[in-house]
C-alpha cells in the first residue's frame, strides 16, 4: 500500500514523536509498503496562528501523489489530522495540549479574554471535526485515550509504539540514576536534581537537550551538585544505549506525560524507572514494585526511592526484567497489524 | 470572562428561577456571573457577553425579552414555543398591533387575520389552542448571537427556523437528593404525577389508565400534586372513573422540601405532556435524580429519554391503552422499575451531571463572546495570503479555501 505518515514539524526541535514517525516509515517500508513521511512546519503563536497554520493541512490534496492514488493517511498529533482523505487512520500523540489539560497553567498558552478563551474552543472544534472524521482512531497510550474521551468525547484505541531502536543491552549498573528526556520544563528534571540534593547516594546522568538547559544548569550549581550531575547534551545511539545499560535506574516523571518512550527503552535495558503518580503515560507500563517505583511528585521521595534501587541491584534487577517483559509484547508488527487492519 | 446573567431567580416562583438556583454556583467556577436584577434595561457595563433565558412565561421572562430587543446576546432557550410570552408582551401590555405585528412577521397575512380574530374574541387565544403551530420564536432567534438549548427537539426546529449562529445542546443539570425522609405514602405500588392538574399534563389520560389498572392491582395508587386548572373538575372525573376513596392521594402545591419527599415516596413518576412546548421538566430531571422510572409522553424532550430509563406513550387514539400496558407493567416488574432506576441514576450522574453542564455552558459563552474575533483574525490572515499569492475573490481557488474552511467549522 501507499501510506503517508503525517508529521508536523517544529524547525529546529526533535523530540519522540519526530522519532516515532521516522521510525514509523522505515518499519512500513520494511514489511513491503510505500510509505513517506509528509511534514509541514507548524507554529502556534501568536494569536490564531494555531488555526491558521493548522488549515494549511486542510489545504493538501493526498488523495494521489505523483499519479498514484495514497491508500492511507496516518495523522500524529496536532494539527497533522486535520488532513482531508478518503482513509485517514490517526495514531494520536497528542493533541494540542494548550488548549485542554494545560490551560490556565504555567504551560498554557490561552489568556483570559474572550478572544484567547473562543481561539481555545475552536482549537477544541477543530480537534473534534478533524478526529472525527478519521476512519480509525488510535491513541499512543490509555492517558491520552483517556484526555480525548473526556475532551471532546471521541473513543480511541490504545495502541502504544515500540520506542526507538538503540542497541539496547543490560550491564551491571555503575549507580547513576539517567534522565533522557527532552530538557523542557514539563518534563521536571530539576525534580530529580533537587532530590539529588536531598540524597547524597547517587549521581546523575542527563543525556538530552533542550531549551531548559542552562536553567537546569543553574539549578544543578545552586544546588552544589557539581561532580554528581553531568549533562552530556544529545549523544549517539550507541552512547545513549551505553547509559541505558549501565545506569541503576532511569528516572521519567513529566507533568501528565502523553505516552513517553522513556520507560520502554529503561525496560528493554533490564532497568527499573522511576516515576511518578502523576506522570500520566507512563503509568500505563511502570507499575509499583513491579517494574519501577512510583512515587509522590517530590524531591525527597524521588530521592528517597534512587538511593535503594542504587543500594538493591537484586531488586532493582528483578524490576527491570519485569519491564523487559512488558516493553517485549510492544513490537512494531502487532503495531502496524492493527493500524493498517 | 465576565457574563451578565438574565433569568429569573429565587425567590421567584418558576422553573428557570430553580435551574438558575442550582447552576449558578456551578458556574462561577468557569466564569465571572454578575446576575442582573430584575427589570434591567441593559447589562452592566464591562461585561463580555449578556445570556438571557428565556422561557414562555410573560411573568418571569417579559423584561428579559425586553433587555434582548435593547442589547442582543446569547440565549437560553428553555420553550420553543414561546407565543404566550409573546402575547403577554403584547396584548397583555395593551399593545394589540404587537400582537398583530408578530403574528404577521412569522405567519405572514394568515398569522395577522387569525391574530385579529384572537384580538376581537371571536377566535380562542392561539396560545392555548395552538402553540405548537405558533411558536413566535423568530424574534428571539434573530436577536440571539449565540443559543443553548437542552434537547435534540428545539434544537431541531431552531435550526429550522432557520437560525444559523453558534448552538449548542447542553442538558438540564440534575439536583442533588436532598436528605430528605420520603412521604409517608404507600402503594402497591405508588404511581406519582407531578405538575398542573390539567389537561395537557394528559391528567384524563392517566386517570382512565390507571382506573383500568386499579382493577386487577387494588392496591396501586397515584399521588397527584400540583394545583388544579381552572376549568378542569378533577372530582367529577374521579367520581365516573370510580377513583374515590384510597386509590387517589391529592395534594396541591408544595413546597421544595415536600416535592422530595412526595417524590422519594412513588414508585413510578409519569410525566406526560402534549401539546409540548419544547420543555425540559424539573420533576422529570428531580425523578432520575432519585433513580425512579418514569413513562412519559412520546413528544419533545421526553422523547429523548432513554427506552431504559422511561417507557415513553404515543400521544393519540391508543394512548390511553398504551398508558395502561405501561402501568402495568411497571406494577408487576418490580425488577424492571429497578433496572430502569438505575439506569435514571446514571444517566442523573453523567449526561445531566451539574458539573458537566455548567462546563458546557461555559464553553458555549467562550465561543460566542470570542468567537467573532477569531473568525474575523482567520479570515483576514487565510485571504491576505492567498491574495498575496494572486488568488482573487471568487475565483475557484478562493471557493476551495472557502469550502475548507467551513468543513473544520472555521468560516462560511
């Protein structure tokens, strides 16, 4: 079949979703499908500019392409699906977040006056047409399944998606906690610097970048944790995999995260993930005591829980085996059975 | 968001004074709600969008009717027939070719020779002999940028009419269950009708149905509250029916506190009603509070109740015998009542969910208060790049964007 993947695209940041739809067409493209990925640049400020840049993909035409009729659209998140085709699947990330769960938040993007309050519901209108018209409606994980049931009363599936392919290998652990995870302030990192500061018994990893970095940085000095915290910024594959495999644990605990690749790539190292109760996604798969340890959104119990699965490799082992387990069942052959069933 | 809020409220007696009652706080935990004291003109000043409410009754609704004709704005449309409030503000101010004007506008010269037959008293008050056939709901719905309705039923035949603004459908909220001990009434079991004792409450209706029950269910009652009409003898009925003595337990008005507990006490509401004006009814939406199963009439917003949770009668020549199989089979199922309860309970706690409502009001305040803007913003931004890229006004291209545009609901 001839399958388009749809991608927005913010210029100059990458992050698991633009991961994820690489990833996407290569595996379509490895089990015989002509599959491209069709990317528009998107941005969301100010004003209506969401709307606006959201119609540009009303205005594409991929019914064919080159002559050639597309089988299959495949929509990701905000604003791609709002594409008009014949087949349109959505594999829904996430929608735009601003405009729901994130409103009246630090990360909310809608002011008060009845203009910014009506740009949010007609980002909400838009969202229940463009969903609405999709032929089949999956969701990357049951919280973001969940988010648009409650929403805008849409049903979609859960299909989670393998995370990406790393050369993944488990090591004895060298007693470092790894944070991976893009540097945004939604994915609070300085959570788990500050609970390094509270607890003396294990360093950190941060291998990633993003726009809170040097805020990050800063913290990380406040805080006297020179020689315990190393930002190594965005490392290859194969280092990324070598931190993986030698870390005591991967700490992943973003504000209501939608899915989160984190916790599948700690599990298919054999490593536990620390997270926590209201990370969202990733408590589909990292459940307490059984494959990581959730914990309250505090420094000190983040730290508290580091340190013992620095002090208990055995248990810290058997945690992360149950991972691998889970992360083991999620494969990109079941995945695109589904999607293109 | 500040929202000037039209509607009559406590200690106001009217239905939409109690809606206002329950939903009010509800609200305010989405938006800034100042409530306009009865008789203003005009909202106040600084406010972002007026929401008037607007029923059928002259007495609660005449001023806010005349506040929507000075400062137009979102509407609550709680009737859809609204020709007595029409006529209350007209003929009922002494103003005739009002009256006459009305009927003209929507009905053309028919409507104003049968308005002036109304007038000379030569023909009976439209209002009460056909409503349903007038419902004089232009002049709100032109006035109105924005409505919310509760049923699928006005909805329909607001669109109909042709208004083509912002819509939005939100349910009636459901009250709480006062802690409250139920009546001392028994029943076997206790049927229970809620309302003006009249005619278009299908009181006749119901008393022959349930004559019929009583005789092979003795010990079934039904509790009638709510006062009588003037016009219709109720003693005399139950006398040719046979319906003295204990099966029928009257009681007129009540207050809220006894209306729970009478209503605690039944076993089944009925709610019936034709000709319907497109109305939502308290008692009705107070019974799925109560998890109580309910036969209603097949008409208007009691049409959209759900088979599990109401036994709906058509209006017409079977209606007494469909009533009677209703009752019936109410009677002997107590594990249908109980199936249905449930089911009334649900359906109280999720789609009529106080919470959920008021955020659906909310939402559909925010959508008419900005939305212009953010029409007219897209609009502008959409045509000044496709004129930047020499695409002209009425050319196929423009009619694309047009076509696109309105199919995600972001322009005409």
């Amino acid at each position: 079949m001839r399958i388009a993947v749809l991608r927005p695209q913010v210029p100059f940041a990458r992050g698991g979703a633009e991961i994820f739809t690489d990833e996407l067409v290569d595996e379509l493209r490895a089990r015989g499908h002509e599959a491209d990925l069709v990317s528009v640049p998107f941005k969301w400020y100010p004003g209506t500019r969401v709307l606006t840049q959201a119609f540009l993909w009303r205005m594409l035409d991929l019914e064919e392409a080159d002559g050639g009729r597309i089988d299959i659209v495949i929509g990701t998140k905000f604003p791609s699906y709002v594409v008009r085709h014949p087949e349109k699947r959505v594999w829904l990330v996430h929608q735009f977040r601003q405009a729901y769960e994130l409103d009246g938040t630090d990360l909310g993007q809608f002011g008060s006056s009845p203009e910014d309050r009506a740009l949010r519901r007609q980002v909400q209108d838009l969202d229940r047409i463009a969903l609405g018209e999709a032929t089949r409606l999956f969701a990357t994980s049951a919280n973001v399944a969940g988010r648009l049931e409650r929403s805008i009363g849409l049903h979609a599936e859960v299909l989670p998606h393998p995370p990406q392919a790393l050369p993944y290998r488990t090591a004895p652990s060298q007693g470092f906690v790894l944070s991976a995870s893009r540097l945004d302030r939604a994915k609070r990192i300085d959570l788990l610097l500050e609970a390094a500061a509270t607890q003396p018994g294990f360093d950190v990893v941060v291998a990633s970048d993003g726009p809170d970095r040097e805020r990050l940085e800063a913290v990380a000095r406040d805080r006297g944790l020179d020689g315990r915290v190393r930002f190594e910024g965005r490392v290859s594959a194969e280092r990324l995999a070598e931190l993986y495999a030698t870390c005591s644990s991967v700490f992943y605990a973003p504000v209501d995260e939608d899915f989160g690749m984190g916790p599948y790539e700690a599990f298919l190292s054999g490593k536990p993930v620390i997270t926590t109760t209201d990370a969202g996604g990733p408590l589909d798969v990292v459940h307490d005591r059984r494959t990581g340890l959730v914990v309250a959104p505090e420094a000190a119990a983040i730290g508290k829980a580091a340190a013992w699965l620095r002090e208990h490799d055995d248990e810290a082992a058997a945690l992360g085996t149950a991972g691998k387990a889970l992360a083991d069942e999620v494969t990109w052959d079941r995945a695109i059975a589904r999607l293109l069933s | 968001m500040k929202v000037a809020y039209f509607s009559p409220v406590p200690p106001e007696a009217s239905g939409i004074a109690d809606y206002s009652a329950l939903l009010l706080p509800a609200l305010r935990e989405h938006v800034d709600v100042e409530v306009v004291k009865r008789g203003a003109k005009r909202p106040p000043r600084g406010v972002d969008l007026a929401v008037y409410h607007i029923g059928n009754n002259p007495e609660a609704h005449g001023w806010i009717l005349d506040a929507l004709r000075r400062t137009p704005g979102l509407v609550v449309l709680h009737d859809f027939v609204l020709h007595h409030l029409v006529a209350g503000v007209t003929i009922g101010r002494r103003d005739g070719h009002g009256y006459l004007d009305a009927m003209e506008r929507e009905h053309g010269v028919v409507g104003r020779l049968l308005a002036h037959g109304v007038l000379d008293k030569r023909l009976p008050p439209l209002w009460e002999a056909r409503p349903e056939d007038f419902p004089l709901t232009g002049e709100v719905l032109s006035l109105a940028n924005g409505l919310i309705v509760h049923s699928h039923f006005v909805e329909e035949r607001a669109r109909g009419a042709g208004f083509e603004g912002p819509l939005a459908r939100v349910p009636h909220p459901a009250w709480p269950v006062p802690d409250l001990p139920s009546a001392d009434i028994a029943g076997g079991p206790l049927f229970g009708a809620f309302g003006n004792v009249n005619q278009s409450k299908r009181v006749p209706q119901l008393l022959e149905a349930f004559a019929r029950v009583r005789d092979d269910h003795p010990d079934a009652r039904l509790l009638l509250v709510g006062a009588t009409s003037p016009g219709f003898d109720l003693d005399r009925r139950l006398q040719r029916l046979g319906l003295g003595g204990d099966g029928i337990v009257r009681e007129g008005f009540v207050d809220e506190r006894r209306l729970w507990a009478l209503m605690a006490a039944c076993d089944v509401h009925v709610s019936l009603r034709s000709p319907t004006m497109g109305e939502t009814s308290g008692t009705a939406i107070r019974a799925l509070s109560l998890g109580k199963p309910l036969v209603v009439s097949d008409v208007g917003w009691f049409a959209e109740l759900p088979e599990g949770v109401a036994l709906r009668v058509a209006v017409g020549a079977q209606e007494i015998d469909d009533l009677t199989a209703a009752l019936r089979l109410l009677a002997e199922r107590p594990d249908a009542r109980a199936a249905m309860g449930v089911a009334a309970r649900h359906l109280a706690t999720t789609e009529h969910d106080l919470s959920r409502v008021a955020a659906g009001q909310a939402a559909a305040f925010e959508r008419v208060a900005g939305g212009p803007a953010v029409a007219d913003a897209v609009l502008r931004e959409v045509s000044e790049a496709a004129g930047a890229v020499g695409i002209g006004a009425g050319s196929a291209e423009a009619s694309e964007i047009a076509r696109r545009l309105s199919e995600v609901d972001l322009g005409d």
